[in-house]
C-alpha cells in the first residue's frame, strides 16, 4: 500500500455578526482571544485583517499579544455591508496552522434599539398658572 502526502485539512471559517451597526465616521473596539497562544507572523503581528466586503478598515493594535489581539472596526468608507476575515497562525515554532474568523457588519446610523429610565428627587406638582404647566384653554 503506498500513500501519498497528507493534505492539510481546511476548516470552514467561522463567521459572526455583530447586531448593532457602527455609526459612519466612528470605530468600534475588538478583542481576539484564542484558546492557546498564537505565533507571530513575519511582521511581529499575531492577526491580520482581510477585508471580504465593502470599503471600511480595520486597524490592529501593534500592542497585541499572543494571547489577545486588540483592535477597531472603522466606520469609513460609504455606508453598508462590510465583511473582514481575521487569521492568525494557532502553530508556535516551525509550520503553520491558519486559523480564521469572519465578521460582518453595518456601517449605518443605527436604530434605537432600547429605552433608559432614571428617576430623580421627588418634587411638588406645579399650580396650574406656573411656568410650564399646560395652558388654560376657555370653554365657550
């Protein structure tokens, strides 16, 4: 029996999204955290970005470590869909082990999505002739 040689077997990217959109001309902080410690590529970077979709950037923050790459999602370019694949190499030493994230995303003014209550002191009703009540209307 003769075998040839092995063939790297490809995990399908793992993709998430996130719900809330990024409003145009802002950025939106990220954490990778990998389950064990990633090696660095050539460039001393532990991640890079790809963008898959839409004219927004990413920016990683050369302070990252090996066990948490630190980030922004930007809000530029023209509003829409965007997509960006994150790899990183999972293997420490010699050879590579690419692994990968997918995120998409809307650049857009989001939508209000929740109501805040908050309460303060006590006060009295004002009279009805006081500034800010309801105008009397006559009955005719």
């Amino acid at each position: 029996m003769t075998f040839g040689t092995d063939d790297r077997i490809t995990k399908k990217a793992k993709t998430m999204r996130l719900e809330k959109p990024i409003k145009p001309g802002f950025r939106r902080p990220f954490t990778l955290t990998p389950d064990e410690a990633l090696d660095a590529g050539a460039d001393g970077a532990f991640a890079t970005a790809e963008i898959l979709s839409g004219d927004s950037t990413v920016t990683i923050d050369p302070a990252s470590t090996a066990t948490e790459v630190r980030g922004w999602l930007n809000g530029n370019g023209a509003t829409g869909e965007k997509s960006v694949r994150f790899s990183a190499d999972g293997r420490l030493g010699d050879g590579e082990q690419v692994i990968t994230l997918d995120v998409e995303y809307t650049v857009s003014t989001p939508d209000a999505t929740t109501l805040g209550f908050s309460v303060g002191v006590d006060e009295p009703i004002p009279a009805p002739d006081a500034v800010g009540s309801r105008p009397r209307v006559p009955r005719w």
